[in-house]
C-alpha cells in the first residue's frame, strides 16, 4: 500500500555547507575538523595578575579584569584584598561580530560606588597571532600595565591573546561574546559539555530458602515471603508454599544498579499475619561491591547468610542476632546489555563486562552546524525568544552543544567522533531550548524543539551526509515543525570483514539467548535503568536534564496510542501488500485477463515440473535480478522522521489529548467514559478476528478429532485412496495436473466455491461452546 509522499515542508533537504570534508586544502584544520563551517575566534586567556597597586584606606585590592572588544566586554571574577590574583579564564570573540580594531583590557579595582581602574593593555588586531591545532597553545605573556594616558603604571599582568577556530582546546570552556547577556551564574549552563552513562548492572537475587525462622505467633502457619529493596527499586517473592518455619522459594529478583554502588541491597523476610499487614522476621544488608560478578551462564556460589531483627527493650532498639538464616545466589550480571533505551533505536548492544566486547568496526563523526526558522520557545521582555542546544546520544556517550543565546539561526558548527562496536544501532540528535539562561526559577524545563534519528546501517561507509532535518514535534493541537537542524555525518569502516561479519551474529549478547529475561521483567528494567541515568546525568555540571534524558531515550514510547496503533496497522499492511500484489498478479493469470502472459507461466510451470532442480536456482536468481535492478533507485539519504508514516498529519484532535493524558488519566469522567467506549469497540473487532482465525485453527484439529464423524470418514477415506494414487502415480504427474487445473480457463470454472473449500467450512469449530 504505497502511501502519498508527505509535505514539502517535513521532508529532507541536501545541503551544501562549506566544510572541509572532500576539499584539498593546505589548512591542517580540514583534515581533523572537517564536517563543520571554520568559525573564526579571537581568544584572550587572562592568567594572572603580581604587584597590583592598593586601591583603599588599607592598601589592598579586590581586583578583576575586562576584557572589552567593541561593544562586547567579557568580565572575570573579582578577588576580596588580593594584590596577586589568578583567573586563568579565557574569552572568545566571534570574528564576524568583531568591529573594533583594538582589544582593550582593563584591571580594575571593585569598589561600592565606582571601581578604580588599576591599569591596562591594548592589542592590534592585526598584530595578533593565528593559531591552528595540533599546534601547541600559544604560551601567557607578562604585560607592563599602563593608565589612561599610556604612561606605565604599577603592576603585570599575564595573557595570552591569539586567533583560533572552535577547534581550540579552550572553545569549549571560554567565555563567548555571543552570550554576553548571560550572568556569571549561568555561564556554565550555556557551555558545551560531553557526558558519559553510569555503567549499568544487572543484579540476580536467586532467594533459595530460609531456615529456623521465629515469627511471633507460632499458632499459625506461617505464610512467608522475601522483599528485597534496593534503592527505589522494591521487588517481592511469592508466598512460600511450604508453610513451616524453613520457607523455600527458589525465585529470581532482578534489579539495576549503576557504578558507582551508593545503596545496599536490603533483604527482609516477611510473614503475611493478615489482609494488609505484614510482619518482618528478619533482614540481611549486603553491600553491593562485594558481590560476585559474574560473565556466562555459570551458576555462581550460594551462599547463607544470618537474619538480624530489632526489638523494642525497655523503649529502645536492640538488635539481636538469631540461628534465622536465608539461603541465596546473588551476582551482578556482566553477560548482559541493560537496555536504557527502546529496543526499536538502540545506540548499543555490547555486555556490561568490557572484557566481553568485540573489537570497533569504524569511526561516527558527527558536525553540528547550524539550524534555521526556530520558533519562539518562551517569552522575554515582551518579546518571543529561543536559547538552543543540541544534544546528541550513541552508546554510552553524551553530547551537548553550547546555548547559542536569543537566535532563530544558531551556528554551533561543533564536530564529535564515537566509537562503533555495531551498525545496527541509531544515533539520536535532539533540539532544545535552555530554560535556564536568565536564571529561569528552579521549576523551569528545557522545552523539546525536535529530534532527529539516523541508523548507521543505512549509512554509506566514507561518504558524507549533508542534510537539513526537519524538526517535528507533536503537540495535543497537531504536528508542528519548529524548524530545521543542519548535520553533516560520516561513518568511517576500519574493517570491512569485521562489519560483514557482524551481520551473522546475534543482535545482542548471548546471555540475553541462554538465560532469557521475560517481556516483563525487560520492560520494568528498562523503566529503572532510565530512571537511574536521568537522575545520574542530571546531578552532573551542568547539569543534562531530566525532561532532557526522557525525551532523548523515549520513556513514554509504550504508552497507548490510537495514532501509533492505526500507524502500525498500515505499516503491516505495507509489508503484506506485496504479497498481496502477488495474489492478484496470481489472479488475473488464472482467469487469463492476458493470455500472452498466462501461456508463458504455462510454459515456465512445465519446465520447472520437469526439470525441479531449476526451481530453487530460478528463485535465487529471480532475488538476486529484483535486487540488482532496485539498485538505481537505491535511497541515497538517511531517513528522517516522516509524518505520514506516522499518521501524525491526520490524527484526530481527541486522539492527540488522549495520546498527552497522563497516567492515570487526568481527564473528566464523560471524556474517560467515551474513549473507553471507543476502545472497547476496537477491541471488539480485534476480538473477532481473533476468534475468527482461532475457528479456522479448530477446523483443521477437527479433520481427525472425529468432531464431526461423517467428515472425518470422508476426510480418513479420500487420504486413504490419496495415499494409493500418489503411490503409483509419479509427482510430476501430479503436480503437472494439479497446475494446469488451477491455470485453467476460466470457460472451465464456476463462480461457486470450491467442493474443498465447502467441504472445510462445514466442519466444526468450538465457537459454539463459548459463552
């Protein structure tokens, strides 16, 4: 079912931005930093400051240092009674803004009312070095200050003051004149920053059994569980069914943790004395770092280990220990990937034990350029304005671009490489908007301007993509495109064998096959590992936030849908309609629609019954040609994100509100009652089709289940003289017969059903014994 292409407006767009990549230059930056635009800097690091002159009443000096270019002025920390102070900070100036000729640095003295200057220096822009890496930095020089007339005054101060691209060391720490409005507090929210994951465990818990416990009311049989707590994360045995005082269980608990290990795993042994209250008989902690872990499918040790339980005596706790003791396996397992993203966009597949992966099969670079026709994303000063970042996540590896302040056209032109163990794996780009440039208030979010996905299988190795995204995102009121993101994109294959290779093996590591986890179990870990790295990357400087992490690694993805359900409805139909298509090619051949066509397959069947090794050989040859022949039109960008795929240009208001609501709902009860209502229609016919292809299943059980014993003697008799037949007849025979009697003419057919197809619709199924 070939859909309609979607709108102009969200589709892809090549691009042709002046990066290095394929240009034979003598510049050393295009081979090294060569999937963005050169950006032009002008970098004053200011070191130190010795002899500074006092100021006041007692001879110190609070000093700090401006750096001004033109309108820009770039201002460091100041420092309470120092006369040798040391900033060691660095400033950047964009070129194409510079309209100065002269750098001014100023020393000055902080005061209440006016601040003294101290003295100062003056540099030529055209004096001005230019520095290029792998070139060492450029080494701080000591400056004699002078005042306001160019006489010496008291006092040095060290700099170093060079052009340079955003390939320098100090880009990504300088203060940059394109945030000038930025206060010093928010200066860190604003820079470029990359982030790794936690490293990711799986913990099994095998709770084997329990001996020699006391509960308090030993009339009753006790009705006995584990409850193991680590950190958030709370998990539960069954009820024993031995009810004596030596529980057995012999269940798996499994849990993620993150290095480092900061909680414990608390074990308590609970006897359930009533409805909802339970009694605890005895807990065990285990410190996690002294936990076996274990690389393969090999049992680890058991071990036991004694039940302590605190009582009240005389008003205080005591702890007692006692002859209770539990019976474990505990191990962290290193066999296994802890999935932290949706399986469907993966950015790695390797184990958590490093010992256990595979050598890289190549190089992802990435150039973040620029984007364009940004929307307004909050308000300020009565006027719509957007501070965008980018985030980008492959593997363990995280990202985030500088802000670049109030701009609808932002050019970030930042380059970052990863390692690539997998081609079948995504990397996701994301768009947003910093909340917090102005000293947005504790509760303000960074808003979601869109997102971008690329599978590297579908990349060609050595060649660069240069294409404009578009950027959608979906709102309650329907889809919206919020702008567009500029990516220049490489992977680069050290080994083509090994690349090749990694087709046969299998997609995730092989624990996941020998031990299997449920679809359950996978799913609630999912939701914890999640958990674990947003609040993780979200403690970090700055911080990479919560909504930020979530958005970026599809928390909400499981959630129910209607747009996401009839999406997936028309994606199976996709996939069928190509046999589909087969089946009324098939047709029109029976019913002789083009008898030219018809006697050909006439003739190719006679071959292939005659000569049946050329069967398999046609088949092959025949993919093999489709193939070679798709070639041309082969796709020759990455895909992006498509609205009419996604049925996200035509969904239904309601539909849209009910895809935002939150769980558990916060919708008006009539709202709630009619979409129920709707689901349970959808679920009717679901159910119906379920019940149909379960009737069809049952009529063939039927055939010799003596159901019906009149179609199972007719059944039972036609294979009997089948069998006989078949037996003296050669196949070709038959399957000749059998082809030239389905091709037949349609002056040969009837427009009834056919006498097996009668016969198989009359047999009996078990619908009629449902309720």
């Amino acid at each position: 079912m070939q859909k309609p292409p979607q709108s102009i407006d969200f589709a892809l767009k090549e691009t042709s931005p002046k990066i290095g990549a394929g240009a034979v230059t003598g510049d050393k930056l295009s081979s090294t930093y060569d999937l963005v635009e050169q950006m032009q800097y002008l970098y004053v690091r200011v070191v130190k400051a010795k002899d500074l002159p006092g100021k006041d009443v007692t001879g110190g000096c609070d000093p700090y240092v401006e750096v001004k270019l033109g309108n820009y002025k770039g201002v460091t920390k100041h420092f309470e009674k120092k006369n040798n102070p040391e900033w060691n900070q660095v400033f950047a100036f964009s070129k194409e803004r510079i309209q100065a000729s002269v750098l001014e640095v100023y020393v000055k003295d902080k005061d209440v009312v006016a601040d003294d200057l101290i003295g100062r220096a003056l540099f030529d822009l055209n004096e001005i070095p230019k520095r290029i890496p792998p070139d060492s930095p450029l080494a701080p020089q000591w400056y004699r200050l002078e005042d306001r007339k160019g006489d010496k005054a008291k006092g040095e101060l060290m700099l170093a003051v060079w052009m340079g691209t955003q390939a320098d060391e100090a880009f990504p720490e300088a203060w940059h004149s394109d945030a000038a409005s930025v206060g010093p507090d928010a200066v860190a929210s604003i820079r470029s920053k990359v982030y790794l994951s936690p490293k990711l465990w799986y913990v099994r818990v095998n709770v084997i059994k329990a001996q020699d416990l006391v509960p308090n009311d030993k009339s009753r049989f006790p009705e006995v569980f584990v409850k193991a707590m680590l950190g958030n994360q709370a998990l539960r045995t069954r009820i024993s069914q031995s009810k004596t005082i030596n529980p057995m269980w012999n269940e798996d608990l499994m849990f993620v943790v993150a290095e480092p290990f900061e909680e414990p795993l608390v074990l308590s042994v609970e006897d359930r004395v009533g409805g909802n209250k339970d009694e605890t008989l005895g807990k065990c902690v285990i410190p996690l770092h002294i936990v076996q872990r274990r690389l393969d499918h090999r049992p680890v040790n058991s071990r036991w280990l004694n039940l302590e339980k605190h009582v009240i005596v005389d008003g205080e706790k005591k702890e007692i220990k006692f002859a209770s003791r539990i019976h474990l396996r505990i191990c962290l397992e290193g066999g296994y990937h802890v999935l932290d993203e949706s399986t469907h966009y993966s950015s790695d597949l390797r184990p958590t034990a490093k010992q256990l992966w595979r050598p890289s099969i190549g190089i992802l670079e990435l150039g973040i350029l620029s984007a364009h026709g940004l929307m307004p994303m909050k308000t300020k000063d009565g006027r719509g304005t957007t501070d965008a970042y980018c985030v980008a996540k492959y593997g363990q590896k995280w990202i985030r671009t500088r802000t670049i302040v109030d701009n609808f056209m932002p050019r970030w032109n930042e380059q970052y490489t990863w390692e690539v163990f997998d081609t079948c794996t995504v990397i996701t780009v994301g768009v947003f908007d910093n909340g917090h440039v102005h000293g947005g208030a504790g509760g303000a979010r960074d808003a979601r301007i869109g997102k971008v996905r690329i599978r590297l299988s579908t990349l060609e190795a050595d060649r660069v993509y240069t294409h404009s995204y578009p950027l959608l995102v979906l709102h309650p009121s329907g889809v919206k495109k919020t702008g567009e993101i500029q990516l220049a994109l490489r992977f680069t294959c050290s080994s083509l064998i090994n690349m090749l290779h990694m087709y046969s093996h299998p997609l995730l590591p092989k624990m996941h096959y020998i031990h299997p986890l449920s679809v359950i179990q996978l799913d609630v870990l999912r939701h914890q590992a999640m958990q674990i790295v947003s609040t993780r990357l979200s403690r970090a400087e700055p911080p990479l936030r919560k909504e930020v992490v979530e958005y970026m690694l599809d928390v909400d993805s499981h959630m129910w849908s209607m747009r996401r359900s009839k999406a997936n409805f028309f994606r199976i139909m996709g996939v069928l309609s190509g046999l589909i298509a087969v089946g009324k090619w098939f047709d029109q051949i029976c019913n002789w629609r083009n008898p030219l066509t018809t006697i050909l397959i006439h003739i190719l069947f006679i071959i292939l019954v005659l000569y049946p090794e050329l069967i398999l050989p046609t088949i092959f040859l025949y993919l093999f040609l489709i193939g070679i022949w798709n070639y041309r039109w082969r796709p020759r960008h990455p895909p992006h994100m498509d609205t009419r795929l996604s049925h996200a240009d035509a969904a239904h208001p309601d539909e849209l509100d009910e895809e935002f609501d939150t769980f558990p709902t916060s919708r008006p009860s009539d709202i709630v009652r009619m979409r129920y209502d709707r689901l349970r229609s959808i679920a009717g016919r679901v159910q119906t089709v379920i019940g149909d292809l379960a009737t069809q299943g049952e009529r063939f059980q039927s055939l010799l289940s003596w159901r019906d014993p009149r179609a199972t003697t007719l059944f039972v008799t036609f294979c009997l003289i089948a069998a006989l037949v078949l037996y003296v007849t050669p196949f070709q025979v038959v399957a000749l017969l059998a082809g030239i009697y389905i091709l037949r003419h349609p002056r040969f057919r009837h427009k009834l059903p056919s006498t097996p197809l009668n016969f198989f619709r009359r047999l009996p199924a078990r619908s009629d014994s449902m309720l």
